[in-house]
C-alpha cells in the first residue's frame, strides 16, 4: 500500500511522505492548514471520512499506526489518536486491538443533483405586510400588553427559582393549573379542578392530543363557515371532517345529526367569522346530542369568551351542565399576545384517565420558568387588571369603529358586536368597499372566504377585527370610504 501524506503549513509549501505496504498501492493528500479556524485533528478526521465515503480506501485496508502518522505530518500524536477516534465512533474505521485501525465498509450513499431551491429572501419578503392597515382577526393590541409587570415577575422567577431548571409534569406545573381551574370558575363559569388542566403550547398541540385520544376513527364536525386552522390540522391528523351549516343560532344539530359525526367543534361565545353568540337553548340541545352516545363529545373553543361586552357574559358550555362530555379548549394568546403559547384544555373524567394512561410520560411543551411566571401574573390579580383593561380598549375601539363605518355613504348592516374583538359588515356594496379600502392600502375580508363549501350566492358580507388596529387605522379606513 502506498499513502501519499501532505501537511500545508502554508498555501505554497507541501511536503509530502510516502508510506510503503504490499499488495495494493493507494494514494491520497491531506492538506492540514496550521493556524487556522478548524482545529487539525477535525481537518485530518473530515478528509479521511470523505475518502472512505468515495470508497477511495479499501474496506479492511489499514491504516498508518498513530505515531508514524503523526512523525510524517509534524503533528502530536494526540491530534491523530482524536480523530482516529472520532472515525471509530461513527463508524468509519474499527480498532483492533493490538492491530491497528481497519478501514469499515459503509456502502456508497444516495445521491441526487438536485439542488434545493430555497430563496431566504422571497420568504422574508413574504412575511412583509402588504398593507398599510390590516383588519385581520386574528391580532391584538400589542401596545396594551404588561411590560412591565411581566418582565418584572420574569426576573424574579428567573433569579429566584433555579428550581424550575428540572423537568416539570407532563400536564404542567400546578401552580398554573390551580390558576387557570380558579380563573375558569371566576370569569368563564367552568366547571372544574387543577387535575382536568392540561397545558400546552398552543391549540394546535392540544388538539392534535385530543385527536390522538380520541381515536382514529371518531370523526369531526366543524362548523361552516370555520376556522380554516381546525380543519387543517384535523386534516393532517387524518381524522374525517364534516363541515355543519349554521343558522341563527350557530351549529345546526339537526344537520349534525346527519352529518354523523361523533365530535362536535364549536365557538359558542362568539362563532369564528359571524360572531354569533349561541343561546341557551341550542347549547343544551348540543349537549343532549354529545349525551345521546358514549363515544360523542363537544370541543368548546372559548378563544373569544372573556371579550363579552354585555353586562352579563353567558357561562361556558362546559359550565352549564353536569355533562361530562364537553372538551374546554382556550388560550392566554388573545388575552396576552400571540407569541405567548400558552393554551389549556379541560377533560372529562373519562377522557383524563385515558390521557394519563397514554401520555404520562410526555414532557410539558412549555417552558416552566414561563408556567410560573403566567401563574403568579394570575395569582397576583395582574390578569384581572389586564382583562377589564384590554376589554375597555377593545370596546372603545368596537364603537369607533361601528361610528365611522355609519358614517360612510355605503349601507352597512353590522352584526357580531356583542362580544369577540371583529364585527361582520354586510352591505350591497360590499365588493367597491374592499375595492375602495384595498386603493388606499387597507385589507378587509371577506365572509365569503371563511366556507368550506361552495358558496352559491355570494353574502355581501365582510369580516373586519378591530383588537389589532390603531384609531388612524380607522379614520384612514372612514376616508376610503368617504
């Protein structure tokens, strides 16, 4: 065998050794650059590697001793033994004791030409708005978030609980279970205790639990017009989705019935788009529909519930009945801000033994340093504050918002302002008021595009949210319109 060795000390110099075996001649170059950013035995390990990967080195072949490998480069022998033993480790070489070091066969792997087109740029540009003005639903007021107490409790759970560093439970720390079960009871009526609680990071994540809980074969139904999200990550969870008309007073349990599904989503406090605040009646019909069959639940997505501009806001679903099919799913994202993914659900008992069964040995998907900082921000009353705060912004931004839209030469009928943070505007002019709004930069949406299935005539109805939005924002919008 015969082993052509370079050591680079400098770009133009190279000396080369030459190492003499019997029956096969094989020759390559290592180039080790002294001084540089990559350490030698990591240079002398990386070339190697890659002459075994293009099978320029025989299998079974060996290879220098370290010493003599190391007297040739001008190197310590340490330098080789490391990246001798990194070969080792990833399979690259075997050591034999007494022996020396052999070369390992690891087959050629795949190949493909194909380049990957990723253009980090056009993604950039992508997440730019393209509005000066956006009534999306989905925003909130970032300007009214707690700063300061939040980074206040913040330090003094960071410096002042280093036990927070270990693994927490699964379900979430019970300090912020207790909170949320006592929040829940004060402001939303739901029935409940801390060990119901389970906390994750985001509703996508809870529901893709509580698909995975449910089982394969329960099938959804959601409501038309919908979340898109929902039906999405049901979709991707391959669960059966049926999408349920609503009439006045939202998911049709008539049309449930026929759709036979045997989950029932729904956004009784305030239905994503129309806004809809489903009455007692329909919601204890729902609920004698869930206890008509074991295997039927109710998914209640409060995300709106606690923007209720009534005197009196209606109870959760959950809360108003000793039922114990109704699955409570809500998030701190709307109260807070988005980035805060902190969400909650609530379980039958029925369904909480089957999740400890299954998931006990998950790890909680949210920070616990955040866990306890959001449970003491509870405790303190800071959350409380926080709300009837924000609740007072959103409401006087709802009635700017209804006032200048009155204002405008365009029909309007406007529904949805009791409670949630967007209104639905419906109007004959419905397509020259997005035309007139989008000229001067604004976005507004339409119902149309909240359905599942064909829309046949189209509902002159616009979906506008307000939590996101600044008072300009609005009067920008009112001369649009004017």
């Amino acid at each position: 065998m015969c082993i052509i060795i370079a050591r680079i000390d400098t770009i133009k110099s190279a000396k080369i050794q030459i190492f003499n075996g019997v029956r096969s001649v094989y020759s390559f170059t290592i180039e080790l650059k002294s001084g540089g950013k990559t350490p030698l035995y990591k240079q002398l390990y990386e070339h190697i590697a890659e002459e075994i990967r293009q099978n320029k080195l025989e299998e079974n072949e060996r290879m220098p001793s370290k010493k003599s490998l190391a007297s040739h480069l001008g190197i310590s022998a340490n330098t080789v033994e490391t990246a001798y033993e990194i070969l080792v480790q990833e399979g690259y070489l075997e050591a034999v004791p007494r022996s020396g070091f052999y070369v390992r066969h690891i087959g050629a792997p795949p190949h493909t030409d194909d380049a990957p087109n990723y253009d980090e740029e056009a993604e950039q540009n992508s997440a730019e708005p393209q509005f000066k003005s956006d009534f999306r639903t989905a925003a909130v007021d970032v300007g009214s978030f707690p700063y300061a107490t939040w980074i206040k409790l913040s330090k003094e759970v960071m410096y002042g609980s280093p036990e927070l560093l270990n693994a927490g439970r699964f379900k979430g720390d019970i300090e912020l279970r207790r909170g949320i079960a006592k929040y829940l009871r004060e402001f939303r009526g739901v029935n409940c205790s801390p060990v119901r609680v389970i906390v994750g990071a985001g509703i996508e994540f809870l529901l893709t639990l509580i698909c995975e809980l449910l089982g394969k074969n329960c099938s959804f139904a959601i409501e038309d017009p919908g979340y898109e999200k929902i039906d999405l990550i049901l979709r991707n969870g391959r669960r059966k989705v049926s999408y349920v008309p609503l009439d006045k007073k939202g998911m049709s349990v008539s049309e449930l019935e026929k759709s036979g599904a045997d989950i029932a989503y729904i956004t009784p406090s305030h239905q994503f788009p129309t806004g809809i605040v489903m009455p007692i009646d329909r919601r204890a019909e729902l609920l004698r529909w869930a206890d008509e069959k074991p295997e039927r639940y109710i998914i209640e997505d409060d995300i709106s519930g606690e923007f209720n501009y009534t005197k009196r806001p209606m109870t959760a679903v959950q809360g108003i009945s000793g039922s114990d099919k109704v699955i409570y799913l809500n998030t701190f994202s709307r109260v807070l801000a988005p980035s805060i993914r902190i969400a909650y659900m609530v379980l039958p008992e029925k369904l909480l033994k089957r999740f400890e069964e299954r998931f006990s040995m998950y790890a909680s998907t949210v920070p616990r340093f955040e866990q306890r900082t959001l449970s003491r921000f509870i405790a303190e009353n800071y959350l409380s504050r926080h709300l009837n705060r924000v609740k007072n912004i959103y409401r006087k931004r709802r009635d700017l918002l209804i006032a200048v839209l009155k204002s405008t030469k365009y029909p309007l009928e406007i529904s949805g302002e009791r409670a949630g943070v967007h209104i639905m505007l419906k109007s004959p002019a419905a397509d020259m008021i997005i035309k007139k709004a989008a000229e001067s930069g604004i976005k507004l949406y339409r119902l149309d595009d909240y359905f599942f299935t064909p829309v046949q005539t189209p509902s002159n109805t616009l979906v506008a949210g307000y939590a996101g939005v600044s008072a300009e924002d609005i009067e920008n919008l009112r001369r649009a319109l004017t």
